[in-house]
C-alpha cells in the first residue's frame, strides 16, 4: 500500500529548484550521481529489514529529488550536447522508477544495480558537461567534491549488498576502485589552491570518517551497517558543505 501511495504522490506533487549559474548546474549534476548510489543503499537497508534512519523515507525523498533536478538541469541549459545527456538520463530513469516503487527483493537488486550503474554513467557524463562549460578551474574542482558526494554512498551500498548477501565478484572490485579513487580525489583536494580554512577543517573530518570503510571493508564476517550508513551520511553532508563552499569562490 505504501508504494501505491508514493506512485499516487509522484503524479500529484512538482517540486522545483532554480539553478542560478553553470557552477550551481554543476553541483546540482553532481548530486544525481550520488543520488543513484544513495538509492540503492535505501533499497538494501529496506530489504534486510534495517529501518535505522528510517531509508525508507530518505529513498522516496530522493527519487522526488533525483527527478525534480533533472528538469531542472534539462530546462536550464541551451547545449544541445548536454540537452541530449539529460535527455538520456530521462530515459534510463523511467524503468528504473518504476522498480523502486515496488517492495525491495532479493529478486530485483541485481537488475537494479546494474540500471542505476548505466544511470551513474549517464549522469557523470552530463556533470562533466556542465563542468567544461564552466570554463573555470573552480568547475572542475566542483566536479571532483560532488563525486566523494558520490563515492561516500557507492561504498556505503556495496557493502550493503554484501551484508544482505549479495555475491558478486565484480562488487569487490568496484569497493576498491571506489575507495582508491576516493582516497586520490580527497589528496587532491587538500592540496587545491582554492582551499579556505572552512574547507581544510571539513576534508580533515572526511578524512576521518573514510577510515572507518578502510577499516570494516577488511573484515569478511561481520558487518555493521548502521555504522557504514551513519559515517557514509556524515562524508556525504560534510561533502556537500565543502562543494557549496566551492560553488561561492568567485571566478578563478
């Protein structure tokens, strides 16, 4: 019943944001690539049964979200290249909504992954767009902050696909790619120019929480994943508050 009735508010409600420049598009891109990994660690924590920070709200608050800025996006921009990306992700999101709406299963997760991986791809590609339109240093490093935005849920939602069971060879490769790539993004970004003390405090906390997926991605019997959901939403908003602080910096 509870899915019938998010379907009913899907055709009921419109929300709206309004982008105000090519770097707020570019951040606004961003989160729709983390979006389609949060989604999916929704769905696993609803499957196993695990309510801690109730996912079952947060999925039908992004999937509002994830489709309120992708018209966003789409309207915004008058290149016609990124017209056809987000064109592209309008189409890959229409089956994969429709999935979500229905109670998560075993059954379904696989199939589910691999559509929101083609929607991940979809989605960095227009990102990427906006960040080139940019023209500006600051696009690229706003490109780079949204992706640990990213990264801090696709680690978070394989290993909860692990701890519900899931086996899958190519999921241990991708928490390693995930996390290496997380690991050489945050360097970089401590490093850039563009860096206030605002921002430094806040990659030294990212920082800290990353250890914790070093940590719990080592061990193979046991699994806590309350804590991965609690410390992948601490990166996530301390991720978000560094990229809104890169959004500010005046053309570099």
């Amino acid at each position: 019943m509870r899915y019938l009735l998010l379907l009913f508010l899907f055709y009921t409600f419109s929300f709206s944001i309004e982008i105000q420049s090519l770097k707020h598009a570019v951040d606004v891109a961003g989160k729709q690539r983390m979006y389609t990994q949060r989604m999916l660690k929704d769905y696993v924590m609803i499957g196993m049964g695990n309510s801690f920070a109730q996912p079952d709200k947060d999925l039908e608050s992004i999937m509002h979200e994830f489709e309120d800025h992708l018209d966003a996006l789409h309207h915004f921009t008058k290149n016609k290249e990124i017209v056809q990306s987000t064109t592209k992700v309008k189409k890959l999101w229409i089956s994969i909504k429709k999935t979500l709406l229905l109670k998560p299963s075993k059954k379904y997760v696989s199939k589910l992954q691999d559509d929101l991986e083609l929607l991940l791809k979809a989605s960095d590609d227009t990102t990427h767009l906006f960040a080139k339109e940019t023209g500006e240093v600051s696009g690229e490093i706003i490109d780079m902050s949204g992706r640990q935005r990213m990264l801090s849920q696709r680690m978070a939602s394989l290993y909860m696909l692990k701890a519900w069971g899931i086996e899958n060879p190519k999921n241990e490769e991708k928490m390693e790619q995930s996390m290496a790539l997380f690991k050489t993004s945050l360097e970089t970004l401590k490093a850039s120019k563009l860096n206030t003390k605002e921002i430094t405090a806040l990659l030294l906390s990212v920082e800290q929480s990353f250890t914790f997926f070093e940590m719990m991605n080592k061990s193979s019997s046991s699994f806590i994943p309350t804590l991965i959901y609690k410390k992948s939403n601490d990166i996530l908003e301390n991720m978000n508050k560094t990229t809104n602080y890169y959004v500010n910096i005046k053309n570099q």
